[in-house]
C-alpha cells in the first residue's frame, strides 16, 4: 500500500529532509508542514507548505491538510512541542498514525522511533511478565541482541546545523509573524551560555577528577541525583517537580531528614547544559539551609558511569540515566513517568523511605527489559552526521512503511 505521510517539525539537521526523499524514492507520497524559517531551509530545496497562523487555527488548518491529501501518517520529533501536542490528537481523531522520533533511549548509536508517544506516552507495556515473555519469544527468533553500526558524530556537527536552523528561523518575523518557538530560551543566549561553561569546565575539570576520586572511596558511601535540562519537555510537563531547582530542593531536603547520617549526596549537571542557572549556588545554598553542607558534593564534570557503579542508590525525575543506573544494578528511584519505571526494576516506594529501602533492581528483568525496548523502540543511526543520517533513515523508512510497528507486531505475537 502506498502511503502519504506528512512531516511536521523535525530536528535540526537534514535528517527529516532524507527521509522524505527516502519515501519518495520508494513510491510514497510526502508533505513537508513547515512552522519557522528552519524547517524550510532544512527542507530546501523542495517545497513545503507553511503554516503562517496562530496555533488556534492549527487544527482545522490540519483536518484540511488530512482530508485533501489523503494523509495516512505522520512523522514528527518530539511530542511535547506545542505544535506537536495539537497535531497528535488531530491524527488520532482523524484515524493518521503517528510517528514520533526523539533522541535514543540508549546512546550514542541509537534513535528512538515509536508510535503515538515516546518517554511517557510511550506505547511500551510497564508489566514485567509480558517483558519477560515477549524477551523470550525474540530469544527464540534471535533476535534479542542487536550490535549497533558504529559511526563518528562529533559535537560541532550538532551545534552548526543547530546555528544555521536558527539563523534561518532570524527571518520569522517576517515570514512567520506568529510563530512562537516552543524553547523557553532565546537561541544566541543558550549559546554564549553553552561557550562560557565549555570553558569553565575545562579549568574546573582536573580539580573535580581529583575530588570525584576522594568521593568514590570514602565511607559509607553517597547517593547520586543527575540533574536534566531545565529546559526539557520531560521536566516541564510535570505538574509539581517541573523544574531543576524544585527537584533539588525536594531531594536535598528529604535526603537532610531522612538518608543515614554521614551518607553524602552527589549531585551532577547536565553535560549540554547552558549555565542559565548556577546550580552549584543553588545547591550550596540549599546544602546550608537544610543543615548538610558537608555531606553535598556537586559537580559540572565527571564520569557517570563511575558516579552510578558506586552509588548506594541514583534519584532521577525521568532521565535516561536511570536505565544506565538499573544497568549497573544500582538502586533508582523514579520520581515521574519513565519506560523503565516499574515494579521490578525501579523503587516502587517514596522518596523518604528510599535512602534507607533501596530495593536492588532484578538484574534478569533489565537485561530482558533492554532487550525488548532495544528491539521495538530503538532504531541504528544518528540525526547529525552523514553516516548516523544515513543508517537511521534506512531503517526507518522501513518501519515507517510497515503496517504495525515492531511493538505492535510483537504484543500481538506475545501473550501472558
């Protein structure tokens, strides 16, 4: 069957532009919906249409789009963009599928591409026996581990497609007057923020090796809160701890009162972090409020797989690492929604009870969890350089095609 996808916001990056010459080229029909001057210039040379309105005319703007073209899916990055947020109930009522890329849940050699929502939303089943079955069943076809291909994507690639985007979204004014970007940051600040913490971290970075390594050996051991993007629809979308400062607050009091005396708590910035906020006052700060000064050790730099292999235990809002902490069989508990926060893997108990409860996650169910997760959600490639371009658009072209999805076909496959 020959679809029509129409695609809405991408990353920046060529990305969404290969993959609809990709389904072009094997007989599909594409649209390309363009929102700010990025999306048309990362679409060039081809034409797209564009949307000039406020998000209040989006939905019949889109039912019109739906209804003229014959559209049958659509593709987009991100689900949580405001744009996005409108365009998904509009498919669903409409009977479009949707495809929804994010970054991988496991890097660096990975994207994810799922139906209908990603992190959260996704579709993904939180119920260990039918992960433990359907884990099974890949073992069986042999197809529960897959080895990435390998490719080199530097970070200078991301930050030039991310300056050209932006350069190129300079001419909004103009051409999209009510164009409201869904970043809480105008781009040239984040920028110059990102440059000055490269620097300071630099100077900072011998200084905190030294002191991370003193850290790991003393006694009786520190937990470990990574810290997100402030900035991150994952920490936005939450109706309480919606912000950085508010998470540190929470966990830095409960940790006063209730973690064991002399335990320490190990805070870590956010690699892509701009410095908009100067969390090591903050924590310091609240550190002294709350009567823990000596027992608070943050850092901008370090290595997280050795902050998380000698953790007691690792408290996350909903952030990738907390599948790099069960990884390590490290105790974690998830403070929102997250594909891996279920009974069996992640503390099911309250923050207060968790410094002293650390309940060790079941090493077999992970392995088993990565597995299936890897196998349904998890596509080889990149979004930034040639290579990782190339390797995703493949294979997602294929998925994208297909009449169910891998998670589809294997919960219809798999039974409990």
């Amino acid at each position: 069957m020959k679809r029509h996808f129409l695609l809405l916001q991408g990353v920046s990056s060529p990305f969404f532009k290969r993959l609809g010459e990709a389904l072009l080229a094997q007989g599909h029909r594409v649209t390309k919906l363009s929102f700010n001057g990025g999306d048309v210039a990362y679409w060039a040379p081809h034409t797209s249409r564009w949307f000039r309105d406020d998000l209040n005319s989006l939905p019949d703007y889109l039912n019109q789009i739906y209804q003229r073209a014959g559209i049958t899916d659509q593709v987009l990055f991100g689900d949580r963009r405001p744009v996005h947020q409108i365009a998904v109930q509009q498919a669903r009522n409409a009977g479009i599928r949707n495809h929804v890329f994010e970054e991988g849940y496991f890097r660096p050699y990975w994207v994810t591409l799922e139906r209908e929502g990603v992190n959260g939303r996704s579709l993904f089943p939180r119920d260990p026996e039918w992960i433990r079955a359907a884990a099974f069943r890949l073992a069986e076809t042999n197809n529960a581990n897959r080895s990435p291909e390998r490719f080199q994507s530097p970070f200078w690639r991301r930050a030039a497609h991310d300056v050209a985007y932006h350069l190129a979204s300079s001419l909004n004014p103009i051409l999209f007057p009510q164009y409201k970007t869904h970043a809480p940051v105008l781009a040239p600040v984040e920028y110059a923020g990102f440059v000055s913490r490269e620097f300071k971290n630099k100077r900072l970075a011998e200084q905190e090796r030294s002191k991370l390594s003193a850290v790991l050996s003393q006694s009786p051991g520190f937990y470990f809160l990574p810290l997100q993007l402030n900035s991150d629809f994952q920490v936005l979308d939450q109706s309480v701890l919606n912000s950085m400062p508010i998470l540190l607050e929470h966990v830095i009091a409960s940790f006063a009162q209730y973690a064991p005396a002399a335990t320490k708590l190990v805070i870590k910035n956010h690699p892509l972090d701009f410095g908009q906020i100067d969390y090591q006052v903050l924590s310091g700060n609240l550190a002294k409020q709350y009567g823990v000064s000596e027992r608070i050790h943050y850092f901008e730099t370090g290595d997280l797989n050795a902050m998380v292999g000698k953790a007691l235990g690792t408290i996350t809002l909903n952030s990738t690492v907390g599948s790099v902490a069960l990884e390590f069989g490290c105790p974690t508990l998830c403070l929102a929604e997250a594909q891996y926060n279920f009974s069996g893997l992640t503390a099911q108990c309250g923050l207060d009870d968790f410094w002293t409860e650390l309940p060790e996650p079941d090493s077999a169910l992970f392995k088993q969890f990565k597995a299936v997760l890897m196998h349904t959600t998890q596509v080889n490639g990149g979004f930034y350089c040639p290579q990782g371009i190339a390797l995703a658009v493949k294979a997602s072209a294929q998925i994208l095609t297909a009449e169910q999805s891998p998670l589809e076909f294997l919960m219809r496959q798999t039974s409990v």
